[in-house]
C-alpha cells in the first residue's frame, strides 16, 4: 500500500513546496529568472482584450491551466462601451493581488492563521496629463494608497509586520513605486 503526503497547507499556502522551490533556487539561481508575457489586441474603441497563456521560468517553458483573456475598456463618460474596467484599474488590482498573496505566504511562514485580509485601494490620477493639456499633470498615478484589514491568530502588531513583509517583498509593489525599463518597438 502506498501513502501519499498531502502537504500541509496554511492560509492555503503549502509550506513545504515554498520551502522545497526556495532551496532549489538557493541551489540553482538560474530557476529564479521568469519571463512573463501577454498578447493584446484592440476589440474597438477604446476597449482591448490580453491573453495570458505561456511563460518561462524555473529553467522551462510553461503553460497556464488555461488561457486566461481579461478586457479593458473606458466608462461612458469618454463615449467608451465600458465592458470592462481602465487599465489603470488593473494596476490596483495587481498590486491588490500581489500584497494579499504575500500576507497569506508571510503569515502561514510564520504560523499565523489568518481570518481576513481585505485591501482598499484609492489611485489618484489628473487626466490634464493624458490629454496632454499641461498643467504639470503626470500621466499616471500621483499617489495610490492602500488600506488593509487583517484579523488572524496573532497580535495587531504582528500581523502589521506580515503586512510590512509583503509589501517588502512584492513584485508588483516594486513595478509600480520604482523606474522600471519599458521597451516599445512598432511593427508597422
């Protein structure tokens, strides 16, 4: 009879998988090194439609599950179809994304069993920017801010530290708060 070891799971994060990857890279830091990618194409109007499916990364190429296909469009304000959320929404969402995942990881790391983690998230934008009519207004966000409830099985002040760890270690927190090299090329 063969037993089979379910990995133990906090907060749903197996931990020694986490444990098991991070030695490997400790090992190999070649596996660390993943490319990411996404295809985009205009649907009409403003409204444009990205697929995920494939990604290298741990010395491979890789597929997701399944394709995954997200939408973004305008509000009615500007005219648009508003089917889908702005782009720059989707950046909320990613840095929203990435900061909850972390907090499960750093907590079940740390033996913290969590109850919530909600994030809010407010992103300020000018549009004098987009529409390039000066005024000193950056394209972008000039500030986003983000507000979590966290409740869980340790004291406020340690599950302010799990918070303060994520945010340490969070890719997209990293994208959005530093220069990050963007290379745009046009086959026309």
């Amino acid at each position: 009879m063969t037993t089979v070891t379910t990995p133990t799971a906090h907060n749903g994060i197996a931990l020694e998988h986490m444990v098991e990857v991070r030695n490997h890279i400790t090992e190999e830091p070649s596996l660390a090194r993943f490319q990411f990618r996404a295809r985009s194409q205009w649907v009409a109007g403003a409204r444009s439609r990205t697929t995920f499916d494939t990604f290298t990364g741990a010395g491979g190429e890789h597929s997701h599950r399944k394709t995954f296909t997200y939408e973004a469009d305008h509000p009615e304000l500007f005219q648009q179809s508003d089917e889908a959320i702005t782009p720059p929404e989707f950046v909320l969402h990613a840095l929203a994304s990435c900061l909850t995942a972390g907090i499960a990881s750093v907590a079940a790391a740390r033996g913290i069993r969590l109850e919530e983690a909600t994030a809010t998230l407010e992103g300020d934008t000018d549009l004098q920017g987009i529409l390039g009519l000066g005024g000193g207004a950056r394209n972008g966000y000039s500030q986003v801010r983000v507000r979590f409830s966290v409740k869980g099985d340790a004291p406020s002040e340690e599950l302010r530290k799990v918070v303060e760890r994520s945010v340490q270690r969070s890719a997209v927190f990293d994208i959005i708060s530093n220069p990050t090299d963007v290379v745009v090329s046009v086959d026309a």
